[in-house]
C-alpha cells in the first residue's frame, strides 16, 4: 500500500488551506459536510491524525472517529428526518476510496428513497451551509 499523502484534499482542509462546512470537531476528529452528498446530510468524519485508510489507523484514533460518526449519526436521524443511516467507509482504490485520508461516511436515508450515485451533483454551497449549521447546532445538544 502507498504511504500517507500530506498533499490530499482532506488534509488540506483539516490544515485550514481549503474550506469545508464544519459540523464536529474534537482534538481527535473533524467532521464536515460532503459537497457531493449522495443524500441530504451526507458528513464525512476524519482522524485528524495522518492515517491513509482502515489499513493503516491507529486504533484509538480510529475508536475516535467511530465514536464520533455514532453521535453524528444519531443527531443526523433528527436534523434530517431520517428513517435510517448509512455508513460507508472505503479502503484503497479496488475497495472504492477516492481521496486517500480515512473518512467514514455518515448518509441519512429516508425510507424508500434511493441514494444519488458518488459525486454525481455538487450541492449549493448556501444549502450545505445551512444543513452544517443545523447539525452543528443539534451536536451541542447530545
Ligand atoms: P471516497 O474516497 O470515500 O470514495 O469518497 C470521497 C468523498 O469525498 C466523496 O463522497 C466526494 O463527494 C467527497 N469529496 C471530494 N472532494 C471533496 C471536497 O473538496 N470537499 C468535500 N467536503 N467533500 C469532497
């Protein structure tokens, strides 16, 4: 498996070069908003630490990732009106991994309604931005 790019888009944003609509963060994991969302509140949670995919994490930063996709997750069902959530998380480009820094998924579903294909629609940055403001604000409530 190839090393850790410090050049990936991820960790472009997680050392503040590039934006991104925040939802979450602790000194472990920082969560944001996917600008392609295969449904509406499609978050990706990060490691903050270097780690290239599954393959490769520490365990106790990748507990801390899962800890917080749970929290997300369960903030998510009401932020959203979800029936249901789904997480996703891909490993090395035969596994579905696109940008190589570990990020978990976290896609609320509603029942019935099937999820947009990857990166097929960029959501409207005023969207993203009131959907991120919306779960931030339910995270400090859980
Ligand atoms: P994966 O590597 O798990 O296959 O997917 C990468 C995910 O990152 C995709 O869902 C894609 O829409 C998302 N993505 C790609 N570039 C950016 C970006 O610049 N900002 C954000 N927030 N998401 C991105």
């Amino acid at each position: 498996m190839p090393g850790y790019d410090p050049q990936n888009i991820f960790a472009k944003i997680l050392r503040g070069e590039l934006p991104c609509h925040k939802v979450y963060e602790n000194d472990k994991v920082l969560a944001f908003l996917d600008i392609m969302p295969r449904a509406p509140g499609h978050t990706l949670v990060l490691p903050k630490a270097p780690a290239r995919n599954l393959l490769d994490i520490a365990p106790d930063d990748l507990a801390a990732v899962m800890h917080a996709s749970q929290t997300i997750a369960k903030a998510a069902m009401s932020v959203f009106h979800a029936d249901g959530i789904t997480i996703q998380q891909f490993n090395e480009g035969a596994g579905g991994q696109v940008v190589f820094h570990l990020h978990v998924h976290v896609i609320p579903r509603k029942a019935g309604v099937a999820m947009k294909p990857p990166a097929s629609e960029k959501e409207r940055p005023d969207v993203l931005s009131d959907q991120a403001l919306k779960l931030a604000a339910a995270l400090t409530r859980v």
